[in-house]
C-alpha cells in the first residue's frame, strides 16, 4: 500500500512540476481575442501587449481554481477513507 502511494505522489509532484515549468503558450478564447482586438483598435492608452498579457494571467487565475477545488475535495476524500478503512 505505501508503494502505491508513493506512485501516486510521485505522479502528481511530476505533474505539478511539469505544469510549471512550461513555455509561455498562453491562448484566449475567440470572444477574449475580439475584446482585445476592439479594445486596442479604439485608441486605448494601454499597448497591446499590455492588454493580451493582462487578459491571459486572468484566464489564468480562473483556470487554476477549479483545479484547487477539484484536488482538495478529492485529497480530503482520500483521507476518510484511508482513516475509515483503518478503523475496519
């Protein structure tokens, strides 16, 4: 059993690792891309880059919530049960 965890924690600290040390390969959706594209089009004082960067690091940010969420159900999860079937 504690091999298996370690498999598993392995796998996950492999992920957590690879998740951050990527590329910058940010991308918007097509009604994100449009809002920019308008938005720089109007005169507006911000560069362009500016804009796209603000943009990708709050889709960003969105992103990453669910996941937390997701990961701190399924970590809790995975405690009760481990404690319940110690009890067994």
């Amino acid at each position: 059993m504690r091999q298996k965890f370690n498999k598993i924690l392995s796998a996950v600290a492999l992920a957590f690792i690879l998740m951050f040390a990527t590329s910058d390969a940010f991308s918007q959706c097509a009604m994100c891309r449009a809002t920019v594209e308008s938005n720089v089009g109007t005169g507006s004082k911000e560069p362009e880059n500016d804009v796209g960067s603000g943009l990708n690091t709050g889709i960003l940010y969105l992103m990453i919530v669910p996941y937390v969420l997701i990961g701190t159900v399924g970590f809790l999860w995975y405690k009760n049960s481990r404690k319940n079937a110690s009890k067994a």
